[in-house]
C-alpha cells in the first residue's frame, strides 16, 4: 500500500523486537513538503529512518536520508523537507521487543 501524505497525520502502532526486527511504511509525495516522522511510545531503544526510491526501482537499496538514533525510550523524530518521490519509513529495532506509535505527516511548501 502506497499512503500519500498530506498536512493531516497519518498514525500507526506496531511492534518490533527478537521476532520481527524491522517494519516498513511507503509513502509518496506529490510535490516538495516539510514533512515529519515521530516515533513515541518506546519500551526499549527503536530507531527510524527515511529511505528514498532514488533509483525508482520500488525496492530500498542502500538510500537512507534521514536517520534519528536517540537512546534508550527517547521518542525519535525527523523533520525534513522532502522533494515529490516515493519514500519508506523504517522503524527498526536496537534493542529488545518495544511497541512503538509512529506519526507522519507532509505539509506542501507552496511554490
């Protein structure tokens, strides 16, 4: 599923640990937006980044752009500006089994 993100915050809750190490969500935007990624609700250490399909081969090779890798429970975000393309959000884990609440959200820069 391809979300497409607009200025209202799309909100997911999910789980990574021993058993399922990383999660990933594919989102795409039309045009450049300030977009930001929120990564809360942590019992252990979880981290994120923003990968861009740069290559446009709809797989994730090896194009992170973004990563936040705070410690222990710290909530994790990035804000960025982001030009229109296909991009992921992996969460993944550091360290034990966490359920996490991740939010995103692009708010288009007008031209």
């Amino acid at each position: 599923m391809i979300l497409v993100l607009s200025a209202v915050p799309l909100s997911f809750s999910d789980f990574v640990g021993n058993a399922d190490s990383d999660d990933f969500y594919r989102f795409s935007l039309n045009t450049e937006s300030n977009s930001n990624v929120l990564l809360n609700g942590l019992s252990t250490d979880a981290d994120i980044e923003v990968i861009q399909d740069s290559n446009n081969n709809g797989e994730i090779d090896d194009e992170v752009i973004e990563s936040s890798v705070s410690s222990d429970t710290t909530e994790e975000s990035i804000s960025a500006i982001l030009a229109a393309g296909t991009y992921y959000i992996r969460v993944l884990q550091f360290e034990g089994d966490t359920n996490y609440n991740l939010t995103l959200s692009a708010t288009p820069i007008p031209t």
